[in-house]
C-alpha cells in the first residue's frame, strides 16, 4: 500500500470515530436530568378552555 491509498482510509476511519465519539458525547448529555426539556413527562393545560368553561385553573394568577 502507498501513501496515496491510505489516506481515503485514514479520513474514512478518523469519521467514524468521531462520530462515534459523539453519538457517546450526546447520549452521557441528555442522560443528565437537567439538560432535558423541562415539560418531558408532564401534561400540558389549556388554561384559556378552563377559563371559558367557568373554572378557576389551578396554580394561575389573573394578570392585574
């Protein structure tokens, strides 16, 4: 092999590696609590639907 041949190669293996050391970089991130979406698992509310149905909507405050 020459010098010629082997660096395709060389740049076809540093790629994978780095995107394998990303996909690893990504994963050990969104595993920590604090970096995810802070609505993940939690229910969305309509407050204005509450509001025309003629119930007070929990843990809001009218705007003064």
């Amino acid at each position: 092999m020459s010098a010629s041949e082997l660096v395709p190669i060389l740049g076809l293996v540093t790629l994978i590696i780095a995107l394998i050391a990303a996909a690893i970089a990504l994963t050990k991130f969104l595993r920590k609590p604090s970096n995810r979406h802070p609505m993940d698992h939690r229910e969305e509310r309509n407050v204005a639907a509450d509001i025309d149905a003629g119930r007070a909507p929990k843990n809001h405050s009218p705007r003064r």
